[in-house]
C-alpha cells in the first residue's frame, strides 16, 4: 500500500419530510464511468476546488468551514440542480439553465454567486463528520458532510454524467437494500444511513432533534479525520489492512474476515508482532 495525500471534498445529505411525516434523504449511483466508486450509491458531493475559497459563506466559523460549505453547496447544484442557498434562481427553469452553463465552464461559481446574488448562510449545513479515505486507494479525499433540510416543491434533477437513478429513501428501506446486496456503500455512507435510521427510530426524528443526529453522525472513531482501520464492505465481510512485507513501494495488504458468528480470516500473514496482535473490528 502507498499513501496518496487526500484531495479535499464535500458531501450533503438531502433529508426531506413526506406527507405522512417521514423522514426520507436523498442519495443516487454514481455513474458505472465515473472515475471514483463507480455504480456505489452516495449522497451529493464532490472535491473541492480552489475557487471556492473565494466564494462568501455568511455564519461560517472560519475560512476552512467556508470553503467546505461553498463547495457543498456548488456540488449540489451542479449534480442536482438544486441551490442551497438564497438567491434570485427561483424559477427551475432558469436555475438549471445557469446550472448548464456551469458545467459547460461559460460560468463559473462564483460568477454565478455575484450575478444571482447567492447568499451561502453555514447555517443551512448542519455538519455531519469528517472522513478520510483509507491509505492505498488510489483516490483519497478528506470529506466534510453535511445535513442540510429540503423545503419547498423543488426536485433534484441529476446531471447524468456523475450520478444515476436518483431516490428519496427512509434510512430503513436503504439499510435494507444494503442487506440484501442491492446497493453498494463505503464506510462513511453506511455510518450516515445507520445514524439516521437510529434518529429516526428512537424518536429525535419526530423532534427535529437536528442536534442529536449530528451527535449520531459523529459517533464513530473514523468521523473525526482519521482514516477508518477496516471497511465493511458488505454484510459479513470485512477488510482492513496488515502491515507485510510486501513488494515495495507497498508496504500493507489486506487481510478479510468472512461470516458473522464464525469467522473465516483471508490472508492474515504477517511477521511483525504488533501488526499480529492489534485489535481487529470483531
């Protein structure tokens, strides 16, 4: 395994209340082409890029959270269509059009910002941790979520170069796609979509208790800027890295755990002490 130093991204979870009160958020695949986790079901998001420290955030702590709530907000708008923000994009139709020249680079975003009068308030992004890709992975990115509340009559309307078969999903019907293998998650998504449905089922939901899902977002030892140290990548099968021998430049492979009660562990060789007897995620 080598090191690739971690690009900085955004990504939102849309929640949004039907009709009958429940909760549900918003997540789409990305796109079987798509350079990073291609056909993985995520929230909106994307990395940050350098332009966005210049873009005004009203609330922001500091000029680190301003530029990760720019490009929140910019990244749901150019893969949704959908602005975060207040402005003078009110109609969808005008909205999407600024949103077409975006992508075609006839404007940029804060071009867009100064010309519609966009008023970026943090406030609107409730943050939901902070997660850094593993160490091996040939892309790495540091991503600050957020949370941020969708009101209004306003759908997403997905550009489909980056995400496909966009939904509107409880945190219970996708737990259970997740179950049966019909979607595919990394950490930081699977993490997001259990607290959620923790929220809504012990009943901070029906509070709007917008505070204790941030709490539940941050309560994991890998939500804090620290790489995770194994990855789930399905139900029952777990990987995380074993420090080896191995060809250089590498220095780690990768050892599984198979199964639930019985374990069966893949390539578990490994001749350093410590890297034998750390604590594994059983």
């Amino acid at each position: 395994m080598t090191s690739v130093v971690p690009k900085y991204a955004s990504a939102v979870i849309l929640l949004r209340r039907n009709e009958a009160g429940d909760w549900r958020f918003f997540w789409a695949r990305r796109a079987q082409a798509a350079p990073f986790l291609g056909g993985y079901h995520a929230f909106l998001g994307g990395r940050r890029d350098p332009e966005d420290e210049q873009v005004p955030v009203r609330h922001a702590t500091d000029p680190e959270h301003a530029a990760q709530c720019a490009c929140a907000v910019r990244e749901v708008f150019e893969e949704a269509g959908i602005l975060l923000a207040e402005s003078r994009l009110t109609a969808p139709e005008t909205r999407l059009a600024v949103r077409a020249d975006l992508m075609a680079g006839r404007l940029t975003f804060a071009e867009v910002c100064a010309r519609f009068a966009v008023e970026i308030d943090a406030r609107r992004l409730i943050p939901g941790g902070r997660w850094v890709t593993p160490v091996g992975v040939p892309r790495r990115y540091d991503t600050t979520f957020f949370v941020s509340r969708l009101d209004g009559a306003d759908e997403p309307e997905l550009w489909p170069d980056e995400m496909v078969d966009g939904q509107w999903v409880t945190p219970a019907e996708a737990m259970a796609a997740w179950a049966q293998g019909a979607v595919r998650l990394v950490p930081p998504t699977l993490h997001s979509v259990r607290s959620l449905l923790r929220w809504t089922t012990e009943g901070f939901a029906g509070r709007e208790d917008f505070q204790r899902l941030r709490e539940l977002l941050h309560d994991h030892p890998a939500a804090h800027g620290e790489p995770p140290a194994f990855i789930e990548l399905a139900p029952g099968i777990v990987t995380f890295p074993v420090r080896t021998p191995t060809l250089p430049p590498a220095t780690h492979t990768n050892c599984y755990l198979v199964g639930d009660r019985e374990l069966v562990v893949i390539d578990p060789a490994s001749p350093y002490p410590k890297s034998r007897h750390a604590s594994m995620p059983i």
